[in-house]
C-alpha cells in the first residue's frame, strides 16, 4: 500500500469513511491503534451494512492505519498511517456535511492533535518542549530500504572507507595517526609514535615486508619483533609471520585505496578489545537461585552467556594478534545488603566458565551517602543511577586497574550508566533494550502521568532517548525490535514520534535507518540446552527430581497434580508478569474442552503462595491463577510450581519433556525475543509462541513451531489441540517439527557467532567513533542538556 493509494481510497469513500469517524466520535472513542479500530469497525458494520467493496476499502484504510484519534469538537480525526516499514504519514480528515476533507500533517500536528484530546484544548502547541534528536544525526547519508535496517555495520565500513578514500591525503594522514596513538592497556601497539607521516609508514611497510618474506609463514613475532620495531612496528600485527604480512598488506591497500571490506577486515585484526565492563545494575544479578525473581530473567541468562561468549572470543584474537594480555570482563550489578538467599551482597563474584570475568557490584546510595539496603524495582531505580554510574566507574577503575575499552548497556537503567560512563570516558558504547516498556504498555506515552505512581516512564522514556542517542552502536536481537513488521510497529521504531503531555513531544527520537543498529541474535548455552537426542550428554542425575515436579503429589508450595500421566504435556515456564501471560495460558486451557481432552498443562512460574511474593504485579497474578484453577476445576490436569532456579535442572528439564512427546508454549502479550523459545527449540520442543514479538521471527510458522495470537486464546488452544490430534494420527508428525527447531537454533541462535561479530562491530565503530569525534559535538552537548534538564528532574520525583 503506498499512500497516495491510501488517500486515494480515503477520498473515493469519503462518505462511508466519515460515517466510521462519525461512529467512533458517537462513541467517545479518543485515541485507538489498529486493533481497536478493525474491531470497532466490525461494531460498526453491525449497526450499518456496507457494500463489500466499500467495506473492503474502509478495512484497507484502517488496517495500514496504526493509530487513530478523533476530536469531537473539531469534528476531525487525524491518522498515523504506516504505508511501510518504518514509513510514517499524517493525515487529518475533516468532517463536513457531506464527507469531509482529507490533508496532510507534519508529525508535530499529528502529536498536537493528540495532546489537545487529554490536555486543555487551545493549549499553545510552541509551549511544549518539542524534541528532535535526529536534526543532530551526524550519517547525513543513510541506507533508505528496510533491507538494510539493523545491518548497520555495513553501511559504516563504506562511510568509514569513502571519508578516507574522499580526501586521499587526509585519509592516509588520518590512518598513520589512529595508529601512532594506538595504545592497549597503556602499552604501545601497531606503530611507534614516531611513525607519524603516512610515507614514513608505507615505506616502513615495504620495508618491513621485504624482512618477513625470508621468514617462514609460521615464525613468530617474538624472533621478528627486532627486525620490526627497528623499522617502528610494535606488537599487534599477528602472532605469526603470515598474519603479520596479511595484516601489513591491508594496510597498504587502505593507505592507497580504501574499501569497506579491507577497512572492516583491518580494524578486526587490529582494533582489538581487551576489556569490557557490562552494566545491568536492577534485578538480582546473580549466578544461582536468582532466576525467576522479580526483575531477574532473560538478562541476567543472557549477559552470563555473553560474558563466556566474548571472553573466549577475545583471548582468541588477542592470542591470533600475537598480544600476551588477559582479556577483563566485569558485569557492574548493584549489591544489594539485604539480598536474601542470593549472593547479591557480595562485592565480587566470579563468574563460572570463565577465566577471570567477574561480577563487581556497587551499592545504591541515597543522597547522604546512606546504602540502599533492599531490592529495587527496576521501575524506580532512576534517582540512584546518576549517583551510581560515578561510584561504578572509580570502582571499576580501582577494580581493573585499566579502562575498558568497550561499555555495553542493558536494559534502560543498565544502557543510562553505561552511557553516562561512556560519555565521561570516551570508550565505545553498545546498548542492548531487551526489552523497551514503551510497547508493552497501551499508550503509556500519552498517558503517562496515569502510569507514573508505578512505573515512572517519564524518567524510563528519557533515559531510552538518551542512550539510543548516545549509542556508537545498537544490539538489537531481531529486526523485528527494531522496526516490526509489514503491519507491526517495531519497538524503537516507537520512539521515532510521540509525545507525553506536559513534559514533551518527540518529534525526532530515533531513526531507525541510523547505521547504529545491528542485528546479532544471542543463543542458549550449548552446555545447557542441547538436543534431547543427545543421549551421551544427558543428565540422568536430574530424573527423579524432575520426576517429582512433574508429577508428583499437590503440597504446600505447589498446586495441581497430573491424574492421567499418558497424556502429552503443554509446558511453559517464566516468571510471572501480567505480560508473560501465564495466567491467560490457564485459561485458555480452562476453557477448552478438547485441550483439556488432549493434554495436561504444566506452568513453572514466580511463586505459588502470594505471601511469599515480594512484587505487587506477581502477587496479583498469583491470585488470578489460583482463580483460573479454581473456577475451572484445572487440579487434576494442571500442575504448577514456583519458579525453577537451576539452569542445568530446567535443561534437563526441557529434554526429559521431549522424551514424552510435549510442546512448550510462551503465551505472552509481547515478547521481546524470549530465551526460553531458543532454549525450548533448541532441546527438541515443538513450540507454540506468540507471534507480538521476537519469537515471531525465532519460529517459521508451522515449519519448526507455531506463531499464537495472545489476544485469541480460542484459536490458540484449538491449533495445539489439532497438532496433538495429528500426532497422535501419526507418529512422526512430532518428530519433524522437533527436528526442524533445533535445526533453527543450531543454525542462528549460537553464542560463539555473537561474540565473533560483537566484537566485529566494537573495532568498527570504536575506529568510527575516533574517526568523526569533532562532529559529535554538538549531539553531545543536546544530550547533555535533555539529561540534565530533562531527565535528573524527573528522577528525582520519584520517592526513594
Ligand atoms: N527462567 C528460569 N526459571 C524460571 C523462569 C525463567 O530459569 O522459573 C529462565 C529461562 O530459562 C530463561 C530466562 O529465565 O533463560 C527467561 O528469559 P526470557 O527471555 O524467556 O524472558 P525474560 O524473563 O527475560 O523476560
Ligand atoms: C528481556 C526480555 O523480555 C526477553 O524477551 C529477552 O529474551 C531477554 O531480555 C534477553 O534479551
């Protein structure tokens, strides 16, 4: 659909379009998305028959329509129409006797016109705080296909490459000056200063390669290094003569001619990072019995993973490099003094499977200096983090001994310290969402100050701007989070325009053309979750346990217990949101006599006694899931238990559910990506995953699982009951989709290809980053300022 098709239709069925307005504003509707529309459109249709090509126009019109909102008093409604990814158009339409009037709006119009609707009408719309960090957007030049959203890096090297290449001079100049002033860990690399005019370097090069040509491939630096640094080379060129000449010959070409691969290809073999600091400061930062816990999930899994991921990743490519240095990784969490049975009061942890990575928590402080004692809710951690990024970053300074080279935020609060840290450092800054609130919650921009008592948006919201803005460069985990799909809104996307009444309208967030973004899937440890095929590494050892939690006995703690073992088994497991959905899975399976027929259901998940719950929303889930089992009388075929903390278990787990032929759904509203989806595959489950988020793009629908509609638990339960009714008909029909999803898994979703191209991505954009430091000047001091003025206010309404 493109637009003008669009405005085309609007103005062909004006009159059955401004009867649809009409309807909506007769019903005092204000602000609705897509969803809300088609179904008011089909309330419509009841009252009011359409001729079916005119009905077919006004869906059309609604379905490319992400969003509507109608002002009875203006008799007006304006449209957010989305004609494709990540194309955004305006449109108001105007009631007039007969029809109406359809214009065109700038998005600042479009988020006018919203505010009016909540705000007092007539308010001045240049009174409000209007926001566009894209005007500070140093890429004048960006890929424009949605082909090449969230591959980035690719568009850098040959931005990297034509700089260089533009002012042939300049370039090399700036090539022999990068290098000159290349130090790792405060020792000199590559170059000695003194090599500082690009023909004293190619010569040096020529030179250099008429001593290794006489040495075989395999010498090593150790019996050149000599020669070498006679010539002014330092150590960082390779461990062996071969790669040392290779990387020798990359340099030529980029001092002649640079081209985005040979850029790319050298910053890889030399622009090597040695150490990295993580910061996830919320949640229980731990390595046993914290999963499950309010706040703790898919993170913690997640950075764990990485951190032996890039560890190993990195003592390779220093090894390859010919550098004798230990790779420091430090995940900075904060320590939490009253921490209960986890280790979360502990200074230092190190972090198991690896070297010498460890976990360095930092307390939060109040303003007298007085150490926060109990845990947090990430929704409120905001007016300790400015606070913490300073305590973090002399700690890390005293811990390391060395600056890290690259920061990687996580999640909103984690991605702020990183940023601010980054900023005072000038190390290269990553951020990973995981997961940004700003979709999971119905128009929480517009409604803001509705959400503020819990969950404080207007400091999330600012502190997402700001790191998105600061990032050098973005994680993302699927497309999909960064720009959607044909119809979906991706979520950062979501952060292109909007607006929170009273404090500020975003025309310019986010672009997610910006070459920062890239893709790079995270996996599940392959030590952990591995087939169930794989008969020599199985856990035996866990049978009996898992036995018992399958099917043992009803007890305190626990409810439900499986009467009729025969039966396949639906499991889920996560910790208990309202946006997990849990609950709703229970209903769903309540509620269908023909699942309830075909299967047992098994739920792992937050705690089942609402005493022992510490977190306001899993305690409201806990008592609507006792309903659900309650009403629908689900004690013989349901069984839940509390969260499940041991990783190795729950593996386990997975695989000993495969032997029995069982599936595992993840039910939830939105999912970000959903580790447990990869985890689950990847041992051999079919799985049944909502299609709002990254499982949509994880699973290839009825290829290797199912894509479910959250909001349709009808459909949802009858797909799983028809796939247990063809398996049961045929005894292989399980078996393939097993096999086709740990394929998926095996195939894209591995920690070492992450690792290999993160690191990729921090040479890259490290050089970029010192490339272009001048421009970014004027970006700096904007976000400076918003983080100032903006962000440290609204932090500090929040109550300690
Ligand atoms: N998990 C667990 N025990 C539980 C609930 C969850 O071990 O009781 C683990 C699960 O195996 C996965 C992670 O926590 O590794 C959850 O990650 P996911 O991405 O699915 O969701 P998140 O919690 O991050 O939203
Ligand atoms: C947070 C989430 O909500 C999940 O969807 C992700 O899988 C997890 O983080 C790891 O990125």
């Amino acid at each position: 659909m493109s637009i003008a098709q669009w405005e085309h239709n609007a103005t062909q069925h004006a009159e059955p379009f401004s009867q649809f307005i009409r309807y909506c504003i007769s019903r005092n509707h204000k602000v609705m998305r897509r969803d809300a529309l088609e179904q008011a459109f089909g309330e419509f249709l009841a009252e009011q028959a359409l001729a079916p090509e005119v009905e077919q126009s006004v869906r059309c019109l609604l379905h490319w329509a992400q969003e509507a909102a109608f002002d009875a008093r203006r008799r007006a409604a304006a449209f957010a129409v989305r004609p494709r990814v990540a194309a955004w158009r305006y449109r108001t339409f105007q009631l007039a006797s007969a029809g109406g009037a359809l214009s065109e709006m700038t998005p600042q119009a479009y988020l006018h016109f919203k505010e009016s609707l909540i705000s007092a009408p007539d308010t001045d719309p240049s009174g409000v705080l209007e926001l566009d960090f894209t005007a500070f957007n140093p890429y004048v030049h960006k890929p424009a296909g949605a082909h090449s959203i969230g591959r980035g890096h690719t568009f850098i090297a040959r931005q990297v490459a034509s700089q260089l290449f533009l002012e042939p001079d300049q370039g090399a100049a700036r090539l022999t000056e990068y290098l000159a002033q290349k130090t790792v860990r405060g020792q000199q690399t590559l170059t000695q200063p003194q090599l500082d005019t690009p023909e004293e370097l190619r010569e040096a090069l020529l030179r250099a390669d008429g001593v290794l040509v006489s040495h075989s491939a395999d010498t090593q630096w150790a019996d050149v290094a000599d020669s070498l640094r006679a010539l002014g080379f330092e150590a960082g060129w390779g461990r062996s003569v071969a790669r040392i000449r290779e990387a020798m010959a990359l340099l030529l070409d980029l001092l002649d001619a640079p081209s985005a691969t040979s850029i790319a290809k050298f910053l890889d073999r030399t622009n090597v990072i040695t150490a990295v600091a993580i910061l996830s400061p919320h949640g229980y930062f731990g390595q046993e019995g914290v999963l499950g816990m309010p706040d703790t999930g898919g993170q913690v899994v997640y950075i764990l993973d990485q951190v032996k991921a890039l560890e190993k990743e990195i003592s390779e490519r220093l090894y390859k490099q010919g550098l004798d240095i230990e790779p420091r990784i430090v995940v900075l969490t904060r320590l939490i003094p009253e921490a209960g049975e986890t280790t979360c009061n502990q200074r230092i942890e190190p972090i198991e499977g690896t070297q010498g990575a460890e976990i360095l928590r930092v307390p939060f402080r109040h303003p007298n200096g007085d150490v926060a004692q109990h845990w947090i809710t990430r929704f409120a951690v905001w007016p300790f983090l400015d606070r913490f990024a300073v305590d973090a970053e002399s700690e890390l300074a005293h811990h390391l001994g060395c600056q890290p080279e690259l920061i990687i935020g996580n999640y909103s609060d984690g991605n702020l310290v990183a940023a601010i840290m980054a900023q005072r450092s000038g190390a290269t800054l990553a951020t990973i969402a995981h997961a940004l609130e700003k979709t999971k919650y119905l128009n929480a921009d517009l409604y803001w100050r509705d959400h503020e008592e819990n969950y404080h948006f207007s400091c999330q919201f600012s502190a997402d701007l700001l790191a998105m803005n600061q990032a050098d460069f973005v994680i993302s985990s699927t497309f999909q989070e960064i720009a959607g799909t044909d119809v979906n809104v991706g979520q950062y996307e979501a952060h292109q325009h909007f607006t929170m009444p009273g404090l500020y309208r975003v025309v310019g967030g986010i672009d997610v053309f910006d070459p920062r973004f890239n893709i790079v899937p995270p996996g599940a440890d392959e030590d952990i979750y591995f087939p169930y095929t794989d008969a020599q590494r199985r856990m035996p050892e866990y049978h009996e346990t898992i036995e018992e939690m399958v099917f043992g006995e009803s007890q305190p703690g626990r409810r439900g217990a499986l009467q009729d073992r025969d039966k396949p088994i639906l499991f889920t497991m996560a910790r208990l949101d309202h946006i997990k959905n849990l609950t709703g899975l229970a209903r769903w399976f309540g509620e269908s006599a023909e699942l309830r027929e075909r299967a047992n259901l098994f739920i792992i998940g937050g705690h089942v006694d609402a005493a022992a719950s510490g977190d306001r929303e899993e305690r409201d889930q806990i008592l609507l899931m006792h309903q659900i089992m309650d009403n629908h009388q689900l004690d013989g075929q349901m069984r839940w238990l509390p969260a499940s903390k041991d990783r190795r278990l729950n593996g386990e787990l997975y695989r000993w559910l495969a032997d029995r032929r069982a599936v595992f759904v993840q039910p939830a509203l939105y999912e970000a990506f959903g580790l447990t989806v990869v985890e689950a595959m990847g041992s051999g489950l079919p799985t049944f995953a909502t299609r709002h988020g990254g499982p949509r793009e994880v699973i290839e629908h009825d290829v290797c699982g199912f894509h479910i509609d959250p909001n349709d638990g009808v459909a949802a339960a009858a797909l799983m009951a028809k796939f247990l009714n063809d398996c049961a008909a045929d005894g292989e029909h399980w078996n393939g989709y097993s096999q086709r999803a740990m394929q998926r898994i095996q195939s894209r979703y591995a920690w070492p290809l992450y690792a290999e191209k993160l690191l990729s991505l921090g040479a890259l954009y490290g050089f970029n980053k010192w490339l272009n430091r001048d421009r970014r000047q004027a970006y700096e001091r904007y976000l400076e300022m918003f983080h100032r003025l903006m962000f440290q206010p609204a932090a500090k309404r929040v109550k300690r």
